[in-house]
C-alpha cells in the first residue's frame, strides 16, 4: 500500500514538473499602453494642441500621481498617406488587469483635478471632433525577454 502511494506521489510530481516546463516562456508579460491615432483638421493643431497642454495633460498627471496609470506621452508622425493620423496620443497602464472598472477609480480623480461633469466632458468631445477624428485606438503589451 505505501508502495503505491509513493508511486502515485511520485508520477504526479513528474506530471507537475511536465506541465510547469510546458507552460514556462522565455518572456513576461509587462506593462499595457493604449495609442490613439488622431488625425487633426489642417490649420486646426495649435487648438488641439491648446486642448492636449491643458485639460488632457492635468488629466493624465492627475491619474499617474494617483497610481491608476504608469505614464503618458504624446507623439507627432508624418502622414504616409491621406487619411492616416499626424498625432498618437498614449497612455501607459501597469497591466491587462488595470483597466478593470478604470472609470470608476478615474472618474472622481479626473473631477477634482479639473472640475468638470460628465455633461461638460461629452461636450468637450463634441468639440473638438469638430477638428481632429480618432483615426484607431490599439493597445500594445510590453514583452521582455527573460
């Protein structure tokens, strides 16, 4: 009886060892960013840029000192062709996990940071969509080698 208890014991312990070399990778899954691609209207940058140096960048300090995003950061490119962005716009999360209920931990860092509601926040956005169009939002996960 000890006999086949050692035996079950040990062919267990070798399936856990198969299964934890099966399932080990050369890498970590790391950080998680979301980059929107904004495609401004010609002669409109200097208002969304007026727009990004404000509210956009109080809002996102606000949230980084609040721990709820790692960072952010603002790129400008050049267009290969008609209709691709000419700013992406990107903000850095700790992980996959992170974006669980964002809005609600956000939201009342957001409000005491800039004051605003939710009715004047929606007709900031309507504004200046009349000057830039979201062109694609894609996230990307940081993968490090081990």
């Amino acid at each position: 009886m000890k006999r086949m208890l050692w035996i079950c014991a040990l062919t267990l312990g070798m399936f856990s060892l198969q299964v934890l070399a099966q399932s080990s990778r050369n890498y970590t899954e790391g950080h998680v960013t979301e980059v929107v691609a904004i495609k401004v209207t010609p002669g409109r940058l200097d208002d969304y840029m007026a727009y990004l140096g404000s509210t956009w960048t109080k809002e996102k300090a606000a949230l980084k000192a609040a721990g709820v995003i790692v960072d952010y950061r603002m790129y400008s490119t050049t267009p290969r062709r008609s209709g691709d962005p000419d700013l992406y716009l990107a903000t850095t999360y700790e992980n996959m996990a992170a974006l669980d209920g964002l809005d609600d931990r956000s939201d009342p860092i957001t409000t005491k940071a800039l004051g605003s509601t939710r009715e004047k926040d929606m007709k900031g956005m309507a504004d200046r969509n009349s000057y830039r169009e979201i062109v694609g939002i894609e996230m990307l996960r940081e993968l490090t080698i081990k």
